[in-house]
C-alpha cells in the first residue's frame, strides 16, 4: 500500500517535536510492507539542522512553498492513501482542502492531527473556519493523543471515525546509554519554549529549582536563551534526539511538563515520556488525566501537580528507587507502547476499511 504523507519534517528535529512520533510511525509501517513517501516543506532553517541519520524506510521529499506545491499534490494523487499532518507549518489551510480533491476510488485521505486541542480550539473559537467543513470529508482522522474526549469532539464535529494512535517508544532509537558527567543534575527538563507550555514550565520546573536552591537542574530546548534562570538551572540549548539518551541518561530524575492544552484535555504523553521509558530514567509527570492508562503510578511513573509536589520526590526518593521506578517503566513500555505496536494499530484500521469497502463492492 503506497502512503503519500504531508507533515512537518521526518528529517529533522528542530522546533519540530514530532519527529520523533512520525520517525517510530513510519518507519514501523514500512517494516508491514507500506510504501511511505513524505513530503516536508524546506522552512524554518530545518534542513541546515538535519539529524535523522539515513532514512531507508520513507522517501523524502523536500519542497520549496509555493512553487513545488502543485507538483507534490501531483505525486500524491498516486497514493492508496494520503496523509495530511497538521502543523505542516506552510500552506496548510490550502492542504487540508486540496488533498480532498485527490480522493478517489483508488485513493483514500486522512488528516492525522498531532496537535488536537489546538485544532479543535480553532475550529470552535472561529466558526467560519474552513477546515470545520472539510471534517466529515476525510476517510479517516487520526490523532496522537487526546484519548476520549477528542474521539467525541471530532465525532460531533461529523468526521466518520477518530483513533487515537498514541505517542510510543522506538528502542532502536531511545535505550540506555552511559551518564555524560557533563549533564549530571538532580532533575533534567527539555522542551521548546512556546506560548502553551511557558507558564507551566515556570510553576513546574523553575519553581521547583527555587525551592530547592540545593539541587542542580538542567533545561534543554530552543527558545530560553532570553529567560531569566534560577542560578541552579543551566540552560544546554536545543537538544538533538540523538542526545536525548544521553541527557536522560545522566539525570537523577527527568521532568515531563505537558503543554496546558494537553495536559486539559489529558490521554496525550508526549514523545519525552517514552524517550524517557527507552533510557530507563525515573520520570516525574506533571498530572493530568489518563496518565495511569499507560504507566502504573509510583512503581512505573512519578505524578505531581505542583512544583512543591515535584521537591518531594526529588527528596525522598533514593538514587536506588529511582532507578527501580526507570526499569519497571521501560519494562512497561517495552511491553504495550512500541511504535512497532502502533503501527499494528494503523494497519489494522486500514486492512478493515479496505475489507469493508471491497464487500460493500461485491
């Protein structure tokens, strides 16, 4: 089955944090025997920041916008299957209209959303917005995270279906390494600065180093260069998914701080919580619904809602414990949330629509 795919970037990270998701995704539906080719626009300096290595299970396609636009929809149309991503980043108005009109008998299209509670926030806060209408035109919609309350809020909205395919592990890509002294803290943090997650990284984590003036923490992500730091936070930059093992290898214990949208809405762990499992590190989340459908709380994953919540488990859990906690949540993972699994979940959907569709044929 040939997948033609629009999304924000496969090769490259930089403020882009769903690399990792479309890297584990894709790369597991090629190994069933799907024909990825996706197609990224060349923006926001990306290609100067590639780090994806070689990627031997999709073809990539970088275009420059507008000019190359018509051409790419051009060699979707050859597809089984077309993918829209939201958040491409350019044009992406004029994509989720026009991969509609590639629909055919041949060719299915799908909007897979990675960022939900934004796109169903605008969706609802402007009621003349486009995209509102084209929602009941797509075979499928597919989300990374939101669990049920987006399933319903997109069914409401008139799209025929909603699945949720979850944030996962790849542990080719995310396992354990050995400690970087150089990056050795009580608590590490990496996360882009952006308007949703600010706030709470300062009530979390920075708040968090305040209260405890003893312990060292290290942030990581573009964007908090011109933030004003507690003296015992240090500041590493944007940091590559191939370092992550490295970062999450050398702290005592990781932070996970979901974007308030999400953490709202709950059912959507980041990519972080997972690269975390891979590496065996004991994470702190903050709290938000659904967290116990992927881990087991206290032996698998540490909650707090609060920053003094956050202080505690620093202080009252053991090197030896934490790392107890770190195994059990890799075991976990290992064991229910690989993108191998994922990927399965994908193919199953598909396989039952094509099966539905050739008997409503016959």
């Amino acid at each position: 089955m040939k997948l033609f795919v629009f999304g924000s970037s496969l090769t490259s990270s930089y403020w882009n944090g769903a690399a990792t998701y479309y890297r584990g995704v894709y790369k597991n539906l090629n190994a069933l025997g799907y024909e990825v080719t996706f197609a990224e626009p060349d923006i926001y300096g990306r290609q100067q920041k590639r780090e994806a290595g070689v990627i031997d299970y999709a073809q990539v396609l970088v275009y420059q916008r507008p000019r190359d636009l018509d051409r790419m929809l051009s060699e979707a149309s050859g597809a089984d299957l077309v993918i829209k991503h939201s958040g491409v980043g350019a044009d992406d108005a004029l994509l989720e209209r026009e991969v509609l009109n590639l629909q055919s008998a041949a060719t299915q299209v799908a909007f897979w959303d990675v960022d939900a509670p934004a796109t169903l926030a605008r969706v609802e806060d402007v009621i003349d917005d486009p995209f509102r209408e084209l929602i009941p035109e797509y075979d499928f919609v597919f989300t990374y995270g939101g669990g049920p309350p987006i399933v319903e809020h997109y069914l409401r909205l008139g799209a025929r279906n909603c699945h949720p395919i979850y944030n996962a592990l790849d542990p080719e890509t995310h396992h354990p390494v050995n400690p970087d002294p150089e990056l050795a803290c009580d608590l590490a943090f990496v996360g882009h600065r952006l308007p949703d997650r600010e706030r709470r990284v300062q009530d979390f984590f920075l708040r968090a180093a305040e209260l405890a003036p003893e312990l060292t923490f290290v942030l990581g992500g573009e964007g908090w260069g011109g933030k004003a730091l507690p003296a015992n936070v240090r500041w590493i930059g944007h940091v590559g998914i191939a370092d992550h093992n490295r970062v999450n290898c050398s702290a005592r214990m990781v932070l996970n701080i979901n974007r308030e949208s999400m953490a709202n809405i709950g059912f959507s762990p980041p990519t972080r919580v997972f690269e975390a499992a891979g590496a065996g590190s004991c994470l702190i989340t903050d709290s938000w619904p659904g967290v116990d459908h992927f881990f087991e709380l206290r032996r698998e994953i540490l909650v707090a809602s609060s920053a003094e919540g956050i202080v505690r488990w620093l202080q009252t859990v053991s090197r030896e414990d934490a790392r107890e906690v770190g195994c059990a949540m890799r075991d976990r993972a290992l064991r229910d949330h690989t993108y191998e699994l994922r990927a399965r979940q994908v193919d199953a959907i598909l396989t039952e629509s094509r099966v539905t569709e050739l008997a409503k044929a016959s």
